[in-house]
C-alpha cells in the first residue's frame, strides 16, 4: 500500500527546472502585441492594461518566441474573465460556480485554439468532479476527487501501436482503465495534471489533502503500469525461452508530476514525487491571479507551459513505455497480476 508524506523544503531541482529557460513573467510575444492590447482594449480595459505601457527592461514582459508555446488570448478574452472573477468573488458565488465561470474560461483561453475545439487536439482538459479513485490505488480509506483534469489523447498519436497497447492493457488494468479513475471520458486518455479547486476560506490544507490522495493515486497507476510491463517481459521471456527483457527491470518513474490548486483568484502550482511506495508531497508556488490582468496572462504562460512538459516529457516516458511493450507472435502481450 502506498503512503503519503509532505515536505516543507522548496521544490527540489528536477521540478523547478519545468520553468527554466521561460520565466513566469513572459507571457506576451512582443513589445508590438502589448500596444495592440492597449489600444483594443477600450477605458476598462485601459485601466487593467497599464503595466503593458511600462518600459520595462528587455523581454522582461515580451517575448518574440511567445507564440512558440501557444497563442496569446486577445483582451477581450482576459476582460471577460477579469469581469467573470470579480463577479464571483465580491458575491460569494460557490465552489461550481467558480469552476463554470472563471476557471473553465481561464483553461479554455490557455489550451483550447482560439477558433474552438478541434477534433485532432492532443492535449484538453475536462471537468472531473464525479470522478471517484479506484479502489486499487487507493492509499487511504478516504476517496478524495478532484475538479478537473488535463490530459493527453493518445488517439491522435501517429503510432498505431500506441493505441494497439493501451487497448491491451485496458483488458488487464481495474475496472478497464488506463488511469487511476473511473471517469468514462478518460478511460483511454492518460490525465498528465490534475487541478483540484477550493473558495478562499475553505482552507489549503483540506485542498493539500485531496490532492495528497488522488495524486498518490496517480503515482500508484504509473507503478502497475511498470509492474505489467516486468510481468509481460518475463512471461514472453518464457514462452519465447529468451533472456532479452533484463533491461525492462530498470525502467523508472518520472522524475515528478505536477498539480494546480486553486482558491478563488489565487493560483498555485504543487509538485509531487515518488520514493519506493511513498508519495512526497512538495508545497506550493504561486501560479498566477485572476484578480489582474498580468495574473491571468501568467496563468495561461504557466498553463502552456504545464501542457509542453505534458506533451514533451510525461508523454515521451509513457509513450516509449508503451512503445517497448514485449509483445509474442506479433502481438501486445498484456497479464494481469492478480
């Protein structure tokens, strides 16, 4: 059974190196863009966008490799989820309200094109609030979920056999799953971050708690995983008489996964790593505010860095896992190890 501990330390190297190379605060792709945000943005909007007329020092706020990383909302976007943000805070709106107004608009002006959702997208997010851990990576007795889960589509990976080996392993793995939830729409599609959302108030550490829980779950998705892929090397080793799975044994985790906890405007970025069984759990960073328009432009720079690392490291690991899968005549060879 795994456990759960939490640190006060910093975040250890290997994660904080997520963001080197692109600082939090580049999150606009020139100078040239910051003059069209001033003046489309209209009087409001004039108020809101003043520190894009700063004359800051060099790529400080701009960037001409931005649209590298992905598109930047134009500002009527951030107006509407500026005006949304403040309606919820200053009346108390709930918990769903929140997740449907700001922080759906926020994912949506980071993730999604600009001209909507396209049938070919690789990386999306989704509301996951009935989402329920499955019993077998359950670390505690308690079943925590969370709000929403952002994750890659392997239906749109140029490999077949990726798809080919997920289907196998989804006739072995709790409940048909390849994830630690039972959420239908995610039953092919592996979550990469998981966002777990609170009111100011509602205390960080029953937030910290949830995401202890359903992250520990992660992990221990990710640990099966490695276990049924041992398991096929062996089993194939036998029935082929073979000895040329030993490199299988090594294969290990990754380096570390990240998560987002939000408490109405503030956004925070939360980093979990593995240690044998146990899962540690590192404290926050500050991700970005939907008070302020520069927040919301660093939270959607942050978000799109989230989706590179998904996209460029987490599923380059489990992409050459499944890759590698030990397959006998010609096809994915997948046990279960009950």
């Amino acid at each position: 059974m795994a456990c759960i501990a939490s640190t006060p330390y910093h975040i250890p190297q290997s994660p904080t190196n997520l963001f080197n190379g692109s600082p939090l605060v580049r999150y606009l792709n020139s100078a040239n863009v910051a003059t069209d945000l001033h003046s489309r943005a209209g009087y409001q909007g004039l108020r809101q966008l003043r520190w894009v007329k700063v004359k800051p020092p060099r790529n400080i706020f701009f960037s001409d490799d931005r649209d590298d990383l992905g598109h930047t909302p134009p500002p009527e976007v951030i107006q509407t989820i500026l005006h949304q943000a403040r309606e919820c805070s200053e009346r108390g709106h709930s918990e769903a309200s929140w997740n449907v107004e700001v922080h759906h608009l926020v994912l949506k002006a980071a993730l999604r094109p600009l001209q909507g959702p396209q049938s070919s997208q690789f990386f999306d997010f989704l509301l996951s609030t009935t989402a329920s851990i499955l019993p077998d990576y359950q670390a505690t007795s308690a079943s925590k979920k969370v709000d929403f889960c952002m994750y890659i589509d392997p239906q749109h990976d140029e490999s077949a056999q990726i798809r080919e080996t997920i289907l196998a392993l989804m006739n072995v793995l709790p409940m048909g799953m390849f994830n630690h939830t039972d959420l239908l729409p995610l039953s092919d599609r592996p979550i990469a971050v998981s966002i777990e959302t609170k009111k100011t108030g509602e205390g960080w550490d029953n937030a910290r708690l949830q995401m202890e829980v359903w992250m520990a779950a992660h992990w221990q998705f990710l640990r099966k995983v490695l276990q049924l892929h041992r398991l096929a090397a062996a089993a194939v080793s036998s029935l082929e008489q073979t000895v040329g799975f030993n490199s299988y044994e090594a294969r290990k985790l990754p380096q570390f996964l990240p998560g987002i906890i939000i408490q109405e405007h503030g956004w925070y970025l939360i980093i979990t790593t593995s240690e044998g069984e146990k899962t540690i759990f590192w404290h926050k960073e500050n991700f970005g505010q939907t008070s302020k328009s520069k927040g919301i432009y660093t939270i959607i720079h942050n978000l799109q860095l989230l989706r590179k690392w998904a996209q460029e490291v987490y599923w380059e690991w489990m992409r050459e896992l499944l890759l590698s899968w030990p397959r006998h005549s010609e096809k994915v060879f997948a046990v279960a190890d009950y």
